[in-house]
C-alpha cells in the first residue's frame, strides 16, 4: 500500500487493524532498508509511506489513523480480503466486536474477558433493545433503522446496507439504529455533523430524537458505502 498524508497540518499513525506490516518504508523512502514488524507507522504532514504486508486469512480489516476519533470524521477504510479460512491461525470463540472503542481493543481483538458478551449498555448514547410494555409504548414515537446482515462486507453489484434506507418522521420522533449485521461492527453520523454514533456492536442500538424539520443523510463510519436519508417533516 502507498499511503499518503495531504495534511495539510495533521500527522497521521497509520495502522490496519488485525495486520502487523512486514515491511515500511518510512516517509516513501525506496533507497534505505525497510523497517520491519510494525504495527502503526508514523506518517507526516504532506508526506507519505509504504507498506507491505500479506493478510493470511480473510475478512474485512480497517485502514485507520490511531487517533480513532478520527473514524467519526471519516478517516478510515475498509480492505476486503478473500479466501480460504485458516482456524490454526484465528477462529472467533465469541462474537467479534464486542469491545467499545473506549477500551483501545481494536474492535474486539483485545483479551478473553474483555472479548466476553457485555452486561450493560456501552456509554456515549448505545441503549440495548428493550421489550415488554415499555418497549411497546415507546415505539409509537420511534422507528428503527437496521445494518443489514452482510452490510459491512463490500460487493459489486447490489447490496444490503440500511433497512429502510429511508425514513419519514415528525418533529420529536425519533430514530433507533440497531445493528443486526452478524460479527462486525458499525457506526452512523449525520454527513452535517448532526449526530454521531459510538461503535455499535452485533445487537446494539443508538437512538436520536430529531426536534427540527429537514432532511438529514447519514452513512456508516467504517462502511462508506452504506448510507440512508431521514426526512423530518
């Protein structure tokens, strides 16, 4: 990969999550030795690097500045990679993305207990489905927008991302995001800033009251290419 940093201020610790780089060329330099074993690369300002690496098995591996809280501001990508499973080299034991950002678990990749399904709802906005007479209640005031299972994985042709891809509300209703994608995690902000949600793993929801009329288009952090409309009226 040739990765590079436009800046114009900013440097960026480039990584890909679940992948340690055979080798970097720091700072795009051809003519020296290559570092080796790395895991995040230091990128300036209006400079760049390479890196090669070989993932050995597939899945969909996130390209990432360290300072994750860029992902909200779209700084990340997504290397889809196929192929035959290896369980001698990794089989998950649990449902992946289990861990909020917060832990610096890199989507779940942390160790056994933190690994383990949570018993309370994550901070900054997630909310777990309720159910009963309350859960009832409730929904006549909200709808519930889905990832899609599948949505997180790219493919041409067409795909399963949001469902519906479009809602109409009024004033006060809100939205309930919930994501039913099974082992991958997603996020959603409004491409105007909005909201924004935490990382949601499989079964987890974000919910947001919208008070002003308008039309809001939002998308998925980590998965550009699923997006929907809220219309407010």
């Amino acid at each position: 990969m040739y990765v590079g940093n436009a800046g114009p201020n900013l440097i960026s610790s480039f990584h890909v999550i679940g992948q340690i780089f055979d080798k970097v060329y720091r700072e795009g330099d051809l003519l020296s030795p290559p570092a080796r074993s790395l895991q995040t690369t230091l990128i300036p300002a209006g400079g760049s690097a390479v890196v090669e690496f070989t993932p050995p098995v597939p899945g969909t591996f996130l390209l990432v500045d360290h300072a994750i809280f860029r992902l909200h501001h779209g700084a990340v990508g997504s290397l889809n990679v196929h192929g035959q499973e290896n369980a001698e080299i990794f089989q998950p034991m649990t449902p992946r993305n289990m861990v909020p950002m917060s832990e610096d678990a890199h989507l779940g990749h942390g160790s056994p207990e933190m690994a383990a399904p949570m018993k309370a709802p994550f901070e900054s906005g997630v909310h777990f489905a309720m159910s009963g007479p309350e859960a009832e209640a409730k929904s006549t005031n909200s709808v519930t927008i889905k990832m899609l299972p599948g949505s997180g994985v790219w493919k041409k042709g067409p795909m399963q991302t949001f469902g519906p891809k479009t809602v109409t509300i009024r004033t006060g209703m809100s939205v309930i995001f919930k994501n039913t994608d099974v082992g991958m995690a997603h996020s959603v902000f409004g491409e105007k800033g909005e909201f924004a949600s935490p990382m949601l793993p499989p079964g987890g929801t974000y919910e947001k009251r919208f008070d002003q009329k308008g039309v809001v288009h939002f998308q998925c952090a980590p998965h550009p290419w699923m997006k929907g409309t809220i219309i407010v009226e």
